[in-house]
C-alpha cells in the first residue's frame, strides 16, 4: 500500500498523466466534485480559498466523479469549460475518475482506508436524506457525497476529511487548513 498520497500516478483533466509527487510539501485539499450537484456553488467557496492560500502552499486537486445521482454526466473537456466558465476555477482539475464502489480508483481507496470518517456529517440534513433513501456509504469509509474534502499535510498524510456539508467557508475546515499551512 502507498505510504503517502504522493506515492499516486493520475491523469490531468487534459488527459495529460501526473504524478501527486509534484506536489510534495504543499498542503492539499483532495476534492471530489460533480457540475449538477446541489453542493456545485461550492466550487465558488473552493476557488476562493484557494486564491487566498495558494501562497502559502496550498493546493486544491478537484476528481470529478458520477456515482452520486449521476451529476457529473459531461466528459472531462465539458468538465474543465463548465469549471472555467460558471466558477472561474484555476486549481488543478483531474480526469473523472471512481470514487465509491466497483472500480474505485486507487487513491480513494487509499484515501477513504486512512481516514474512515468525515468530520461534520453526523446529524446533517444531507446524511439524513441520504439513510433514508438507502443512499448511505455501504461500506465503512466510503465517500458519502459530492464535495467531500480530505486534507493532506506537507509530508502527504491525510490528516482530515470533511463531509460535503463543511463548505469551504467553514470555521472547522478553514482552522485546519491554517494550522496545516503554519507548519513548516
């Protein structure tokens, strides 16, 4: 198993391959995102911060993926215009990838094996909803939603994740995120 998320191979939104080893001693904020989602304006809230952070060493890596009600139909090329266009996005966007589920990609097998839960889903109205329509994670550790957020230390370790319904704005996200960034 990889011992940090530096140790992952991906493709670029472009098709071009990348390694997550070009983002050594930056902090990270791994998203996986959707264009028809009720949670997309977050887009806004993620352009944002990293505008405010970037130099600092931040780094946000948005993962397009579909396996939540479908909301993310379009192909990377539609993916990457709609992300410039409707929210003027600038960090690195990668390839649709799986995020839950048969096919999983690698890094979110990685990523959702180290860190099992999400701060701030227990009692949210998303999480409720989602029970009851049996749309909740299947497995322990699955990605609950849209917009889920892992935070990853200098050295490539996960050290938070966030539930979709901690926007970017959030106190508890944007207190980690800080306090990751002040770390030499």
């Amino acid at each position: 198993m990889p011992q940090t998320i530096h140790d992952f191979d991906v493709r670029r939104i472009d098709g071009k391959p990348a390694s997550l080893s070009e983002f050594k001693g930056k902090v990270l904020l791994v998203v996986n995102v959707a264009s028809e989602c009720g949670l997309t304006p977050q887009y806004t809230g993620l352009e944002t911060i990293y505008e405010r952070y970037h130099d600092r060493g931040l780094e946000i890596l948005g993962f397009p993926a579909n396996e939540f009600g479908a909301q993310e139909p379009g192909s990377n090329a539609e993916i990457q215009e709609f992300c410039r266009t409707q929210f003027g996005v600038k960090f690195p966007m990668f390839e649709k990838i799986v995020v839950k589920g048969e096919g999983k990609h690698p890094l979110y097998t990685y990523l959702t094996q180290t860190r099992k839960t999400s701060l701030g889903k227990e009692g949210s109205d998303l999480y409720q909803r989602l029970e009851a329509k049996g749309m909740g994670p299947k497995e322990e550790g699955d990605i609950l939603w849209n917009f889920e957020k892992f935070l990853i230390n200098r050295q490539g370790e996960v050290v938070a994740r966030f539930a979709p319904t901690v926007t970017p704005e959030d106190p508890q996200l944007t207190q980690a995120l800080e306090a990751e960034l002040a770390k030499a």
